[in-house]
C-alpha cells in the first residue's frame, strides 16, 4: 500500500504521449493549446478611440475654446488628417485617430451646435486621453500565448484577432469506460431485487465530456475469460482504460490477476486513503489502465484526484492548486488520508467546506448534496474548524458562487 502523495507522484512520472492535432479556431474551447501563438501586427494596429467624441491636438486648446468640426472619422474607415488646429474632428469608439491630434474630448463634455465643438470652462484634459495606443497590447512578433494553456472563449478571441484560423492542440486521447459487475443491469432494466443499474460508466463518461474529452462505455462480467479476452483486445485500440469494478480482494474481483495475464505492468495497488482504498493503477507501452473501486463515490473520487489531473498533465497543462476552510470540526481516527465530501460556500471572499454526512462510499446520492473533497492528511485525527486543506471540486465554479 502507497500513501495518496506516493500514488500521486508514481502516476505523474507515467504519463500518455500524446499528439498533436490542427483544427478550426471555433471548435478549440476546452482544448490544450499545443503551440505559442504570436501576434502577426500591433495590437492595436492602430492608435483606436475608446470613446465617442472629438478628436483634437492638445496643443490648440490653450488658444481655442470652441473649435470647427472637419468631418467624421468612423470605425473601419481610413485615417483622416486635421486640417489645423483649430478644427476638430467627430470620432466614433473603435475609429483610427486622426492625423494631427492626440486627445479626444467625449462628447459628455463637449457641447457640439452649428458645426462647432465648445469645450465648458474647468473641463480638464490630459493629452492623449481615451485614446488606445498601437501595439500597447502587444507588438508584431511578440507571443500572445503560451502552449499549455486550456483554451477558453477568450483565447479564441485572440485566436481570431491575429488571424489564426487553424490551432494546433493535443489530440483527445482514445479513452474506454468498463463497469464489471453481474449485479449491474441497464439503465433502461427494472431491476430484481438482487440487481442495481450501471451508474458509474456513465458518471465516468459524463466527467470526461464535460472537459470535452469522448469517451466509449461497455460493461463486462465478472468472468475471467470474458474479461481477459475483451482487455487484451481493448488493451491495443485505446490509451486510456478506466475500469470500475473488481479490483478488491473478494472472490470475484478478478481484474488485477486478469490486467497481469495480459502483460499490464501494475505501478500501483492499494491506497492509504478513504475511500478509494483498492485503487488501481499499470500501463504497458503507451496504454495506461485505472482499475477504480466499484463504490460509486470512491470510483467518483479517484477520478478527481487522480485521473483528471494525469490526464492534464500528459495533454501539457496544469491543474490548479485549490485550497478550502473546513467550516465545522471533523474527527476521522484511521490512519488514512480522508476524502470528505463537501458543500462550499463563498463567505466574505473565503471557500467554506461543509461536511456532507453521508452513507459512505456507496451513497453516491450524496454527491449530489456536496461540491467537492477536502483532503484531510493521515496525520491528524481532530480537524479543526478553520483549518486550510486542499480541495478537489467537481462542480463548475459558478455553481459555487
């Protein structure tokens, strides 16, 4: 058995190689960006106006209080020229500035009639306000993001901005989803009374998805046969297995002497936490297995801690480091790391983690009530109220708020 840190580092020094893949910038949210992307102009490209108003030179408004309006400058037309210093131009938010002036006057603060501009007594200007200045944002050349980054609708904005249409990102790895169990039947199924319904492949599909990540389910029988035959095979068309089942020491948990017939190095068996105590953990060559324990919360969990951040780490990005405050005392006396499910709530700018009582590992019901793990080191039995501890949600953030 390995401590959660060990488990973590073993699994974070075995991870997927993976590929690149070109596609339209629209399609890359939720995607790893796989290249730097650099500016191919200025941001701006121009000197821009921020707001709407006049357009003047600086140096005239100590002559000239009221000033001729020359014409118009739009957005998306060609820069004009002042004609002298005691015109103005009309500008319009997101115009070019005018050749020859270097400030603009909102219209809020000038009072425009007969084609004329006058500025109120004890306006103050400064030169060159509300004017956005070319390459201020970034110069022609210079790298506007880093490869790594998890490309949101803000990336693709920018994306957009210096004309990349085709990105290069981390190619989806091929991921297969088993449930084992013969107590298991579908979801459509009633039930006899000594059967349950799958529900851990499918929360399983739904995690990966939600990252956009596809995903195929199957289930399979607790029958070493079956399932030796159906791994070996499975074992050379995906990179990814997630099994959810049968990784135990009871009679019928067969996955861990099956996944060694078929040549599956095992790095990992048997955790030092609660829940999720049998996980399991192997690869051979570029194929990496997760045998996860069949208690829906404990299959909920490993997936959290473990799969989801090797899966960002092999695709080049980070996860976060979230922290938590338990809002109540909690007391937990074996000697095991303790994942607590919990509801957050943001107090006054700080994330309280309250306990969610539950049934234990197979009260998967619970989970709804609750947000997230706090992970609670094996070294402590009394936790205190206000104690910081790190925090694995598994719900968006504006859930949170």
């Amino acid at each position: 058995m390995v401590s959660v840190e060990e488990a973590t580092q073993i699994i974070h020094s075995k991870l997927l190689k993976t590929s690149r893949v070109a596609i339209e910038f629209t399609q890359a949210v939720g995607r790893v960006l796989a290249e730097d992307i650099v500016a191919d102009r200025d941001l701006p490209p121009f000197d821009r106006a921020t707001m709407d108003g006049v357009a003047v030179s600086s140096a005239s408004l100590s002559q000239h209080s009221t000033l001729l309006i020359q014409s118009v400058q739009a957005a998306g037309e060609p820069q004009q020229t002042l004609v002298s210093h005691a015109h103005c131009i009309e500008i319009m938010t997101g115009a070019m500035l005018p050749k020859g002036t270097d400030t603009i006057i909102p219209y809020e603060q000038v009072e425009i009639k007969d084609g004329t501009a006058t500025l109120p007594a004890g306006v103050k200007i400064e030169r060159g306000q509300n004017i956005h200045p070319q390459g201020a944002d970034a110069r022609k050349g210079e790298k506007v993001m880093k490869a790594g980054i998890r490309i949101s609708p803000a990336e693709v904005a920018l994306f957009a901005s210096v004309g990349k249409n085709d990105v290069s990102v981390m190619a989806w790895p091929k991921v297969a989803i088993i449930s084992t169990g013969n107590e298991l039947v579908d979801v459509t199924a009633t039930p006899l009374p000594h059967q349950i319904r799958k529900s851990n492949s499918y929360a399983l599909q739904a995690a990966l998805k939600s990252i956009g990540c596809p995903s195929t389910v199957m289930h399979l029988p607790d029958d070493k046969p079956t399932l030796e035959l159906a791994l070996r095979e499975l074992v050379t068309q995906q990179d990814v297995i997630i099994l959810s089942g049968g990784v135990s020491k009871g009679k019928y948990d067969f996955v861990p002497q099956v996944l060694a017939t078929i040549g599956i190095e095992k790095h990992i068996h048997q955790v030092a936490q609660k829940p999720g105590k049998p996980f399991w953990f192997g690869s051979k060559g570029n194929t990496f297995v997760f045998g996860l324990p069949g208690n829906p919360v404990s299959t909920y969990l490993c997936y959290y801690r473990y799969i989801l951040p090797w899966l960002w780490h092999s695709l080049g990005a980070q996860t976060p480091d979230q922290k938590a405050i338990l809002a109540e005392d909690f007391m937990f006396k074996p000697p095991l790391t303790c994942f607590l499910q919990a509801a957050i709530k943001n107090e006054n700018g700080r994330w309280m983690a309250y306990p969610c009582a539950g049934g234990g590992s197979g009260d998967f019901a619970n989970l709804v009530k609750a947000d997230g793990f706090l992970e609670l080191p094996n070294h402590g039995i009394h936790f205190k109220k206000g104690d910081v501890f790190s925090w694995i949600s598994f719900r968006p953030i504006h859930h949170l708020i």
